[in-house]
C-alpha cells in the first residue's frame, strides 16, 4: 500500500488522471509478457515529460520506494513485473519523435515510440534502424534499450547498442544526464551510452535517445531451404558465411515449429522436415542477386532437398513476418509458452538444438526451437500450462540444463532477452562470481537507494552451481 | 621510490630481468606519445601471462601502489605517463595470436599483439579486422581498447569498440574476469565489455581478448578531390552521404596539412588548395565502380576543381599511407606536435574548421587540421616548441577554446584519443557534473583503492567552466 502522503505528493507532479491506485489498473500492470511472473504494484503513473520523471523519482527516493519503468511490458524476461508495493511508470505517454537529422543520419525520440513506427518514419526518407525485435510493432523503443533488444537482423547490422549515439537518462535521486550525441566516436569518459543499453532499468530511466540511421538498403530476397536432418543445415549455415556472404537474415526453424508455424500462417512451409533455413539478403540489387544465386548452390551443395525462392520482395516479406509470429502460432498450443534465448558460438548451433531435443526428451516436455542461425542465438519454446505445477517444475529443471549446455559450448544465457527475474538464478553461471560484484557496484554507483527495479538481474537466491559441471 | 620489501615481492614474480628499477628503463618509461607530460615511475616490470599480471597486482592492491598498464606508448592523451612513484606495467612480452577461429570470425589475443600483425593475420584468410588508427603499425591491440581507437574507417566500419567480443581482464585486486564471448548477442547481465573498451586502463588490466572479424572487401578505389574553400568541400560530404553512399574513408586535410604532407611524402598533392578530400570506397567492384562514378560527379557537382582517381589499389593505398603518415609530416616543422581530437556531428565540420582558425589566429598560432570528414572527428595539431613557454600557454587556452566550440557544436572534447592526464580538466564540459559522479563511482565499483592508473580521466582540478558559456 501506498502512503497517503506519498499519493498526495505524486498526484501533485501529474494530476489524479495519470496516477492510479484503482485495483483494474494496478492488476493490468502486474504482469508482463513473461508466464509464471506476477506483482500486484503499489500505483501506476503516467509521466509526460523529463521534468515529471525527475519529480517522480525524487518522490521515490525520498520515500526509498521502489519503481519499475516500463513500455509494453513485452519484454520476455520478466523485467517490469513490478517490484512488490513498488511504482509502476508507463513511459507511453512520451512518444514523441522529436527529430529525423537527415543530414547526420539520426533520429532522436522519446521512449513511448514504438519501435515500428521509427523503422516507418525513416524508410520513408531512405534511411534504416536495422534493430527488429519480433515485438517491434508493439514494443517501445524505450523498452528496447533497456533490454538491447536484437532481432533477426542482428548477424548483418548489429542489435539496439549498435544503433544508440547518446541518451536523456534519469537517475534514481532525479538527476537527469545527457549522454553521447550526434556522434560516430566520442570516447569522452567511460561509455555510459551503452552501459545504459541493456541495463533492464536497474540504472536509469531513460527519457530521450538519439538513435544511428543508415542508408535502407536498395533491394532484398529471400528464400527458403528445407532439410531433412538438423546438421545439413547447420553445415549451410558455415558455409555460407565462410564464403564472406552474411545474409541480413538467417533464421532456424525445427521441425515442431514448422508445423506449427504452417499450421497457422499457411505460407507453404514443408512439415515433413527436420529443419529449414529462412534466408534474406538486401543490399544493391546486383549484389543481392549474386549472393542469393550462391546462397541457392551452397545449399543444393550441402544436401537441403528443396529451395522455395521468393519471386518478389513483398513475398520475402511474407515468410519473414511469419518467421516473426512464430511466438503467435506456437502460443495457439497450450495454454502457457516458456520462451527461452540462450545463444551460443554458432558453429555450435547443430550441438546445441542437440543438446535441447535431449533435455526435452529427459524431461518429458514439448519444446520447440527456432532462432537466428546466424548469431547463434536460439529461442527454445516450451509449451506448457502454468496449472500443471509438475510440468512447470520439470520445465525450469529443463531450462537450468539448457543454460548449462549452452555455457559449456562457450555461450551465454541471454542473448536479446535479458535476465529480469527470470534469469537472474543462473547469472552468475556465465560472469562469474566476480564480475557479477563487479555488475553490484555499478548498480550502486547509479542507484545507491536500490529503488530502480529491484530484485531484476540480481537476485539473492542464485540457482546451485550446475553450469560449470 | 619502492621499498625494498615489495621490490623482493615483484622480482620473485617475475625474476630480476623483467623487473626493472634502473634509472635508463624508469626514465624511458617516464612519457609517451603526448608531449609535455613526464614523471617517473619507480620501476617497471613485465608480465608474461594472465597468472603474473594477478600476483601483480594484489602487490599492488596490497601496498596500495599505483599502477599503469601499457603496450607501446603511443597514446596521445598521456594515458600511459605513469603515476608518481608509480609502477609501469608492459605488456608487450604478452604478445600472441591464441587462436584464429574461421568459423566463427573470431580472433583470440592477447593485450601485446600489435594491431597491424591482426590486419596481416586476418587478412590473409580473406578476413577483416576493420579499426585501423594511424598508429597500427606500433599501437598494440590491448592499447588500442584501453583507448577505444577509432582510424580512418571509422564511418563504415565503426571503431574499436564495435569489434571486441570479449576481454579477459584483471581487478585491481588480482581477481581475474571474462566477459562475453564468441558471441554477436549477449545480454547476460550489464555490458563489462564495452565497458572496459575506452576505460583507459582505469578499471582493469586487459589480459585476452576476442576480437569479431568479418570478410574482407573484395576491392577499394580511391581518389582525391581538390578543393579552393572550406565550404565545398564539407558540402560534398554531404552529399554523398545524402545519397546513401558510405564511403569507407573519407579524410579531410586543410591547406596547411597538404603542404606539410606533399613535402614529406611527394604523392602530388596540390599545395595550393584550400582543402582536400581524401576518399576511398571498399566492397564487390561492382559496387565500388558504381560508387566512385557517383562520388566523382558529386565532388564536381559540390565545386571540385579537379579530382585524382587511382588508377590502382596500390595506388590507392599509397594516398592513404600519406593521409597515415599526416602526423609524421607535421612533426618535422616545429619540435612539438600537439595533436587535438575533438570531434562534431559531421554537419558542423566547416563551422568547426573555422572556428579552429579563428582560435589560432586569436592566438596566433599556427594549427593544421586533418581527420575524418565522414564523423566529424578532427585532428587540430598545435605545431609549437615546449620550451616556449609563452607559447604553450597560448596554445592551451586555444584548445580549451576549441573543446569549448566543439561542445557548443553538439561535439565532444575526443573522439578517438582519450581523455588521459591531457583533457581530464574539461571532461565535465561534455559530461555534465552528475554523469562524471556515475563514472568515478563505476571507477570505484572495480578498483576501490584506485591504484589504476590513477589521475586519468579524472581530475582534482577541473578546468573553469568554460564549455557551457
């Protein structure tokens, strides 16, 4: 519950419209897009300027009360569940584009844009924001930054930290910072910009950002590869990139999520393989034709059975979008989807889809796996139902495994998801006990009160040490 | 000077021949490439392995003594004058290449590698490692992520920063950490790697790191296009990079610089010119073609009163090794350089370039001012004599001026240099006072005692407030 007085000093920043203590709002801001997790918050404020913000967490920190800032809530790691009696603050209402520099190539919004809407703006004046999370058409950008979020163009142009030239930043006190700018190198002090990219809201909230654009690229193609077992694939995957050809998407489906994908879309995926690759490459249309022509030999070279090729741009577009709802077609099910993101070195993709069938296998659970070949990162989908407590249990005995699996093959964790609370227990299986104190003090350093959404990336009941057996 | 007791301590680490306490070594040890900066440390030693660098330092975190990490020196910020009876340690005897992975475009180094020897090795795999600062042919790659090192391809390409994958590091306590990995998305916790690159050596000892490489271009063009004022010449850069052309260079050099130049390399520069772009395309031929035939009429178009096409990449390259080589030229006219990195949005660069005259004509100075057109990092290079004292200071209050009007311009006090002993006076001017509180807590968050490199990035006396007026 939430002081009397500390209501009356919150409806003073922002009026009694956009501060809500009602039990419907406080309920509809409990959760994210994270299964298992859910907080009842204290109260959910709506800032509409810097300044507010800056009131707020002066508020805050006065009264050593924790908050969360959130856009969506689509976030996959359970990060803007609230803390327990804590603030919710809902940065849509800061969804101003404030300005398209077309001369240096940036854009500077507020956190509130959803990203599509910044990839809309800037395409129609020729310029790019590579950054495609699969929730781009619901998610802020705001959101975006503080998970880094990637996406399936990740291999070719990077994530959301490749794209952020300098942020407004609220600290936990109401300090407001400026970082970075319009600038393609600035190495003036330590690189605050893109320590904040990724920070889950433990440092700041962030209020502005100034994002890098690039040229859009003249023209795309996509095709389609299908094989009948997992390593064929993989082996196209090497080898292509060891031709120095690196297709702006190369995604990974398995064989569950063919059919279900299939099943929903009816885009003509074959659900009869073990494996297809999604492949696109864009660029000038001489070299897009080029590399798609040796793209289509390499992989007839390394035993895909068929190849669909798509005929026009907007039909490329097509089996990528379905690429994206695969989270949509795999949620039509079961009742609950676990959707995991451990990425590894990505020549061991092929071991690692191993490693996961077997775990899916020891523990009796449905898992599908799709992903981006490319980077190595690997989104295993567990369809579940949260009210079956012995399914649930086996499933995070089964994630532990993955996790573990995937730092013995030299990976990680998380790779655009983040940690939130969901990861937090395993953390320390990939930096170590050190650097995770090291990780401590900069959260300190920022938020010494611990007011910023606390209890996400750092927990104090860390999983048993199985990742380095 | 060092006591006896931990001069017994360093030597059974290393043994006598890699600690040095002799006044020759101590005092060659004294300075590096910035000049006007010296002070002598009380010894030097030199570790040979990750093992040797941790004893080293919890002898150092034991006594408290102030320790600097270096490879060659060759940093222009005075980041590797050591501290006051301060110990020196090099790390060019850790100098191999551990591992070239071509499946996963990765090389493994460590900190003493020189960053040519990266080029040449990768290279010949028809793999690319993209930062190229002028001083690569001597700068060791541990340097060069200590500082951030941006180059000339820092516009395409990114700089240091964009291609560290992961580090091995030491704590000031001897406590060793790793940090991501063979890995293109990794958001396990906050993001230590772009942390530690550009942190100057004030946070860690980098003992490994893991380098993303990606496919060599196939071709380069370049050529130089001649131009009678300022204006003209920042103009074409815009417009070519209006038109979605990224060129992988794109030098700027004053009238000055190209006199200095031509007369220490002879590559036919035209000494009578205002200004000068120097501008190489990278890529499938096709597309370099293509490029360069648009770049030519956009140069003609924007007043180019002639342009210089290499007829061969050799050629090519020979006009950049001249652009390279801008530092050594200068050097030979007065006997000392001081050598500036400020850098703006790159709409502001003709603004800029003249403020930079009219601040040495103010006081009266004789500044030549080269770098890269494409990110608006110039390079304003004070030629002087330290031994005119009058002169140094005229020369100080100039760049003080000029990191004032670069800050006015949306810019910042260095792009690619560091900020070191040199600008810590005026690194608040670019952070604000409240981001440099985060930054000296995150300092505090990895070495508490501050026995690293103590002294840089942060001052006691900071410049008067200057920037802001």
């Amino acid at each position: 519950m939430i002081s009397s007085e500390i209501q009356a000093e919150l409806t003073a920043i922002v009026g009694e419209k956009r501060f809500r203590t009602d039990p419907e709002t406080r309920i509809s801001h409990s959760y994210d897009a994270t299964p298992l997790y859910q907080t009842l918050p204290a109260g959910v404020i709506y800032p509409t300027s810097t300044e507010e913000v800056q009131d707020i967490l002066r508020i805050a920190s006065k009264h050593s009360m924790p908050i969360v800032g959130r856009g969506s809530g689509s976030n996959l790691s359970a990060d803007t569940v609230p803390p327990e009696d804590g603030l919710v603050m809902v940065m849509t209402h800061m969804n101003r584009i404030l300005e398209l520099d077309r001369e240096n190539h940036t854009i500077t919004v507020q956190p509130g844009v959803y990203t599509q809407k910044i990839h809309d703006t800037v395409e129609k004046e020729g310029l790019f924001y590579p950054p495609d999370p699969s929730s781009m058409a619901i998610s802020t950008i705001g959101g975006n930054i503080a998970e880094c979020s990637g996406g399936l163009r990740g291999l070719k142009y990077g994530t959301t930290k490749d794209y952020v030239l300098g942020l407004e930043a609220v600290l936990a006190n109401g300090e407001r910072i400026q970082t970075g700018g319009k600038l393609y190198k600035d190495v003036a002090g330590y690189d605050l910009t893109k320590l904040l990219v990724g920070s889950e809201g433990t440092l700041a909230i962030i209020t502005e950002a100034t994002l890098k654009l690039i040229p859009l690229p003249e023209s795309r193609r996509a095709l389609v590869a299908h094989y009948t077992d997992l390593d064929t694939a993989a082996r196209t995957v090497s080898h292509i990139l060891s031709e120095g050809i690196i297709p702006c998407t190369l995604e990974f489906m398995d064989q569950k999520t063919i059919q279900v994908v299939e099943e929903y879309a009816h885009i003509g995926l074959p659900k009869e393989m073990a494996a297809i690759l999604l492949i696109e490459q864009d660029g000038p249309p001489v070299v897009v034709e080029q590399d798609l022509r040796r793209i289509r030999e390499i992989c007839h070279e390394n035993g895909a059975t068929h190849l669909d090729v798509a005929q026009t741009e907007a039909e490329g577009t097509r089996v990528m979008a379905a690429r994206r709802n695969a989270l949509a077609a795999l949620a039509r099910l079961r009742p609950t989807l676990i959707l995991e993101d451990t990425t590894v070195p990505r020549s061991e993709i092929a071991s690692m889809v191993r490693e996961i069938n077997r775990i899916a296998d020891q523990y009796q659970l449905n898992i599908c796996t799709f992903g981006h070949a490319g980077d190595g990162n690997l989104h295993p989908t567990l369809l579940t139902d949260a009210r079956d407590p012995n399914e649930i249990q086996r499933g995070e005995q089964a994630f532990a495994d993955i996790f573990a699996a995937a730092i013995r093959l030299g990976g990680t964790i998380t790779g655009e998801h983040g940690v939130g609370l969901a990861k937090a227990p395993y953390l320390e299986w990939k930096t170590g006990r050190i650097a995770l104190e090291v990780m401590k003090g900069i959260k300190k350093a920022f938020d010494p009160q611990g007011i910023l959404n606390p209890g996400k990336i750092f927990t104090d009941t860390p999983s048993r040490e199985r990742g380095k057996a």
